[in-house]
C-alpha cells in the first residue's frame, strides 16, 4: 500500500523549495491530486491528509468517482470531446483543456443552460509536439478574443500545458518558459471575464522545474498515488 500521507508530505516540501527559488511561497502553488485509475478510497484518503483539489483526465471516471468522493474541488485536465461535457458541467470547477472554439462553445452553451459560469484554461502546446493536444502558442490571442466575445458563460482563468517528455526536465524547462511568457502577456487583457490566476504546468517528474519557471498550479500523480496499473482497468 502506497503511503499517500507520506508522499504528500515529500511534495509539499519540493513544492516549498522549489517556490522560494521563483521567489514565492509554498501557498502560491496550487497542488491538484490527479487521481486517474484511483479508487474513491484512495482519493479520499488524499483528502483527509489535506488536498483539497483533484483531476481527473476522463469523463467516465469523473462520473464513477463523483458520489463515492467527499466533497472537494474536482479538475477535468484531459482532452474533453464537445459530446461529454454535458456529463461533467455541473461536477468540476475548473475545465484546463480547452483546445477549440467548438470546445468552448459547448462550455459556453451548457454552463448557460446550469445557469453557471464554468471556469476553464486554455491548452497550450509549445513544444507543437503532434502527439498533444492543445493550441500553437500563436493561435491562442485570437481563441481567447473569440471566446470573449461570444461565450458569455466562460471565464478564461489561465493556460496549461503538458511538456514534452525528458529524462532531464531542465531540458524541457524552456517551453514552460514560454508559456510562462504568454502568461504574464495575456494576463494584462483587460476584460470581465478574463481572471489569469492559474498557470497549470507540471507533473510528477517535472514539478519542480515547472514551478521554477512561474507554475503556480502543479498536477501530480503518480508521486501522490504510486505508479498507475492501467490492467486493473
Ligand atoms: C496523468 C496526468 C497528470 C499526472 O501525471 P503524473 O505523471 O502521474 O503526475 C497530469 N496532467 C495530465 C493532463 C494527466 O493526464
């Protein structure tokens, strides 16, 4: 049995460390337990032992997971088809994975019909690896105006991306560099429902260095849960 109170207590520490290099505090890194292949009782053991927020990257597992849970903040942070968000609108607070206008407008059509305005980031992909979802960095100032100006339903929080994989993260630190960059720059776009709070980059193997470079929202799972068994599925 994974030692999950343990392992929280390890990252908390890196997280600590590795804020104070970036000249911010342990509390300024928002830590979202990515619970995907975990059990309810796993996930809630998470909770007890102080996480308050958690993602998942399925739909279906939002769904099996979302009674048996105690309450907390649930995260969708993988790739979203237009035909399921229906499923999740009301269950997460936060959508990171927004890649399209058509995504968006489906947020936008089904949080209004809740009455809800739903919170998302934008998926950003910097390295423009083929095999990841998200947006080129250089087509995201004009799906941000356009989400603005026809999704009155939506409020764009922030950006996420997923780094290219690396056995040396400082080797990939670059591309949350220029994330980090396109950040502070579309942050200063002044409007109501645009509120950049949260720059969600960093996993397991690359928190530190994500964080190092102006993450302020880390979602990890494997170092929380232990390695995932995707044949117990
Ligand atoms: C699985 C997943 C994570 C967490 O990965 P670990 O390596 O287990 O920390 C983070 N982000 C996304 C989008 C994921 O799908």
């Amino acid at each position: 049995m994974e030692d999950i109170r343990g392992n929280l207590g390890k990252i908390k520490e890196q997280i600590s460390a590795a804020a104070k290099v970036s000249g911010r505090k342990e509390d300024d890194v928002l830590l979202v337990a990515v619970s995907k292949t975990r059990t309810p009782e796993e996930i809630n053991i998470a909770i007890d032992a102080g996480v308050t927020d958690i993602g998942e990257n399925k739909v279906q597992e939002i769904m099996d997971k979302f009674e048996a849970v105690k309450p907390v903040k649930w995260h969708m942070i993988g790739h979203l088809q237009t035909n399921k968000v229906k499923y999740i609108i009301d269950k997460v607070s936060m959508i990171h994975s927004v890649d399209s206008y058509k995504l968006a407008a489906e947020i936008n059509k089904r949080a209004g019909g809740k009455g809800i305005t739903m919170d998302i980031l934008l998926q950003v992909n910097s390295a423009q690896e083929e095999s990841k979802f998200g947006i080129s960095t250089d087509e995201t100032e004009s799906l941000i105006k356009e989400i603005l100006e026809t999704c009155e339903n939506i409020r764009i929080k922030g950006l996420m991306c997923i780094a290219p994989y690396a056995d040396d993260p400082e080797e990939i630190k670059i591309y949350f560099e220029e994330v980090k960059k396109q950040y502070d720059q579309f942050s200063k776009i002044d409007h109501e429902r645009l509120d950049f709070k949260y720059l969600s980059m960093g996993m397991s193997h690359d928190f530190p260095v994500a964080i190092e470079a102006g993450s302020n929202l880390v979602r990890v799972g494997s170092a929380i849960f232990g390695e995932r068994d995707y044949s117990k599925k």
